[in-house]
C-alpha cells in the first residue's frame, strides 16, 4: 500500500454561508444580491435540474459549528489532509464550482471575482502551506474570465484557472474562449475543467446529448458525455497549436471513456482532416501532451484484471492525478485507488504526475 506524500487535485472548500461573499461584491452588487434587505438573496448558483436524492456529501463532513461540508478546515484537517497525507492538496469551491450556471453574465462575472477574493483571504493566506486555490472563472464573458485570470493568477498560491459550467452554451474549444487560454498560457497556469457543470435549469441546455435526463441516476451516469464535447472542441479547435505550453486536468469524468473516445477520434481525423487544417498531429497525441485526469471517479470495473487492462490501454500511470473529491458522497479513498493500480504506478499518479502538471517540481 502507497505511503508516500499525496497531491489531491479536487479539494471542494466552501463558504459557511453565502452571506460571506457580500463584502467582497461592490456597492451596486451587494444591493443587488440582496434585494429586499437581505429578506430574499440572490443564489450563488441556481437550482440545479437532477438533484441527488441522497444529498452530494458525504454523512461525516458536515461541520459541528455549522456551515455546509468543505467550510471547516478543522474537519478537512481531521478528515482528509491529515490521514491522506496530503503534501499539497487544490481546492476547487463548492457552491461557487458552478456560479457560471447564473444567467446574468455580469452577475456571474462579479461572484467570481469576490469568490475568489473571498478564497484567497480566508484559505490561501498561507497559514496551511499544503494549500493551493483554482480561479474560478465565469465564462459567459470570456474576454472578462481572462483579465479575471490575470488579476489573481499570479498569487503565489493559485495554481490553476478553473472551468465548470458552459454558461454560453459553446463547447470549450470554440474560438469566443480562446482569451481564457492565452491568459493561461501566458501566467504559466493550466486549465481545470470540472465535470456536471451544465445540470441548471438556468443553462437552457440539456447536460448530455438527445435530451434531457429525467433521473439523477442517468445524469450522473453520464457526466462524462460534457468532458468528452470539452476535450473533442478543444483539439479540432487547435488550441494545443494555438497555445502550445497549455495543459488541462480534466476533473470528475472517469477513464473508462477515453480510450473508444481517442480511437474513433484518430479514425475519423484520417479522413476529415481537411476540415481541420491546422492540426498537425494525431488527436490522441495532442491528448497524451496536454492532458491530465484525474482519478475520482474511477470506474468499479467487474475484475481488478479488467480494470488493470483499461488503464494501460490509456497509458494510465502518466495520465492520472489522484483527486479524492471531498467531501462528496463519492469521495475516493488511497486505499482503493492503489488497489485498482499497480504498486509500480502509485508514486506518479498518487504525488508526481500532479507535480509536474503544476509546475510545482521546482517549488
């Protein structure tokens, strides 16, 4: 059993309340998200369409002292960052994962800005070393996600821009986001695409493909039907030859998928590459170069032999980066994880592979 340092790359922190984040918003804001002196408030995020009938955290993470799971570093303390022996672990919000979700652009742009105002002072002032934020960013307005990037992205502390929600209802490679990538590029700083970002009502689109789901359970089923739209964009798109120094973790989307996802990828770009003129690789190369994926969830195949066979088939031990999601009802554990790789991959993707993809091996 691995037991080593630990990087976890998907920490979900939260606000004990939302109420937090007003001194954060500017004058006009604040009215605004409070309306009727403060009798009815603006939601960080909307009402989402599949809510999780058993709730999203796990039973043991909600707070004594109150607030919702993620809010008290206390409890992470106790519960994660201490018995995972996190060395350095990225926190990635909680409500405020999915602000983009709101379909004010402008009110989506400003949440971000005070949450990651918000984040910055109360969890990355440096009195947890092991700690390292994402900069959440809004990405209606991506002109105005980029300069957000830029305000805050060169915090010794803010290893990552984070994406969640298609609040444009474009998928991630498009041109309108190129500003986001060059922003990236340029501060040193890869891309985090968190997965289930598109289950609003607000959003006006369904979160998977031919329609819209109508149980949590085949939601969540398929989640990574977003990642896959995200990632296909992104390389037909040519932002890896646009951006070439660009690096992506793709967050909560499994791995079973990636392997029939590349293969018909590399088939199809054999006879429609006309199409995609400025690519001068195989899809799955661009792939191996800039992307990184992170373990949670990782599929329960029906043997460890199964299992075992998908993950070399994807070149696994070079791919993953260990997230433990917490403090989700499905958070993963170091044991089962190590039980589902072989031993000779652990120090990678458990610590080393996270390391790089961060930039952190000169730290």
């Amino acid at each position: 059993m691995y037991s080593g340092p630990i990087v976890d790359c998907d920490i979900h922190h939260d606000w004990p309340s939302q109420d937090v984040l007003l001194p954060y918003l500017s004058a006009g804001w604040r009215e605004y998200a409070t309306r009727s002196g403060g009798r009815q408030p603006m939601p960080v995020i909307p009402s989402e369409v599949h809510p999780n009938p058993g709730g999203v955290f796990r039973d043991d993470a909600w707070p004594q002292e109150g607030g919702p799971p993620g809010s008290s570093h206390a409890l992470m303390e106790e519960q994660l960052l201490g018995p995972y022996r996190v060395e350095r672990g990225l926190l990635t919000f909680g409500a405020g994962t999915y602000l983009a979700a709101n379909a004010n652009p402008y009110w989506a742009a400003e949440l971000a800005r005070a949450a990651n105002d918000w984040s910055i002072e109360h969890w990355l002032d440096g009195s947890d070393a092991r700690l390292y934020g994402t900069a959440i960013l809004a990405n209606q307005l991506p002109e105005e996600a980029a300069r957000e990037l830029r305000r805050i992205g060169g915090h010794p502390r803010v290893a990552a821009g984070l994406l969640a929600t298609n609040g444009i209802g474009k998928p991630f490679g498009h041109p309108l986001f190129h500003p986001i990538y060059e922003a990236a590029e340029e501060l040193g700083l890869p891309i985090a695409i968190h997965a289930a970002g598109e289950s609003f009502a607000s959003m006006r689109l369904s979160p998977v493909g031919s329609g819209v789901p109508s149980l949590y359970l085949e939601h969540h089923t398929l989640i990574p039907q977003g990642i896959m739209t995200h990632l296909v964009s992104m390389i037909v798109h040519g932002v890896f030859e646009k951006f070439p120094r660009l690096r992506v973790l793709l967050m909560e989307a499994g791995v079973a998928w990636i392997p029939a996802v590349l293969w018909r990828f590399d088939m199809d770009f054999r006879g429609l590459r006309r199409e995609a003129p400025w690519l001068k690789r195989a899809p799955s190369e661009y792939f191996y170069e800039h992307v990184r994926v992170t373990t949670q969830p990782l599929e329960i195949a029906p043997s460890r032999r199964h299992m075992l066979g998908l993950l070399e088939l994807i070149g696994a031990e070079d791919i993953l980066c260990f997230s433990s999601d917490y403090p989700h009802w499905d958070t993963d554990d170091i044991a089962d994880i190590g039980r589902n790789i072989p031993e000779a991959w652990h120090r990678k993707v458990f610590h080393d592979n996270a390391m790089e993809l961060f930039g952190w091996n000169g730290a």
